[in-house]
C-alpha cells in the first residue's frame, strides 16, 4: 500500500516504504596510523616539482621547499587576477597550497626586474641567496617539466616586462647548482 508523504522539496511522496531509497553505505572503518598520515606529508615527501628544482640546484629537499615557495610567492604577487588563479590550478596539490598560501586579492605588484630578484635574494634559504636568478630558473624549469599547462606558463610569462620574461624560458644550461 503506497502511502503519500511530502518530501524534503515540498512534492508529493508516493512510494512505499519498500521503493525508499536505503541508508547511505556506512563509512570506511577507521584508517590504520600508517594509512592516517596526512595528504601534504605525503605531498610534500612525493612533491616531484621539489624533487627536480633540489635536484637541479643541488640543495636539500627542505631548501628546494623554500625556495619553490619563494620563487611562487614572487611570481603569484606579480600576476593579474586571472593569470594567478589560472596557474595556481595547474600546479600539483602541495605546490599550489605553497603558492597560494598568505595570499590576499591585491592588485599586482609592478615592480623592476632587479626589484624582482632582490624581492627573492632576501627571501632564498642561505644556500641559494648568491644566486636569485638560478633559483628561479630552476623552479620554473620544474615547473614547466612538472605541468601540463605550457599555454599558462606563457601567458605568467607574457604578464611581465620583457626584461624579466627570459626567466620563464629557462634551460638546463641556464641553471647553475647553489651548493658546492
């Protein structure tokens, strides 16, 4: 026997009890501590955009972190609002929370080339300080090695002055190791 009930939207309900949908399944049991460990651990030990700029550098892992953040920071602030989104999305998990962490919708910086490179001189671990210019070559080459978004990488390219846009066309033989 169907009975007519109103719905959560206001419409007639004529099923009977059998027809309902059933419960929703019930959660996954409880994940082991091993299986617990956090999504930006594993991102962060799993990152191959920090893998490949600490590789290229030929720093630790930790200062390749730091560095990638740096370098992101300056790009990001830099960006106009559509640009900067549109390229945050293309990064890996981990490398987009580093860029868009501390971020705040303000109008980007216009700034020199030198003023750029200074903005990462100050900011680079110790290791990298001498050399602004290979550390962020070698995050941008990351990048480009690490994403499927050439498209985006031109146009981060194509928002700054043409005195700074060589940077974002990075070579291997552009990028000179920090340590050693």
């Amino acid at each position: 026997m169907a009975r007519a009930a109103i719905n959560i939207k206001g419409m007639w309900d004529e099923r009977t009890q059998d027809q309902r949908p059933e419960q929703e399944p019930p959660l996954p049991r409880r994940m082991t501590q091993a299986q617990n460990r956090s999504s930006p651990d594993l991102d962060r030990e799993n990152s191959e955009l920090i893998r490949r700029a600490a590789e290229l550098l030929k720093i630790s892992h930790a200062d390749a972190r730091k560095a990638a953040q740096v370098v992101l920071h300056a790009i990001r602030d830099r960006l106009p609002r559509d640009v900067l989104i549109r390229f945050g999305e293309q990064l890996p998990s981990f490398e987009r929370r580093l860029y868009f962490s501390g971020w705040k919708s303000n109008p980007p910086l216009r700034t020199t080339f030198r003023a750029f490179l200074s903005d990462i001189q100050e900011k680079l671990p110790e290791v990298c300080r001498n050399d602004p210019i290979s550390a962020t070559r070698a995050v941008v080459l990351a990048i480009r090695e690490c994403i499927d978004g050439r498209a985006q990488i031109r146009k981060v390219k194509e928002a700054f002055s043409p005195e700074m846009q060589p940077l974002f066309e990075p070579s291997r033989n552009d990028v000179h190791p920090c340590a050693g």
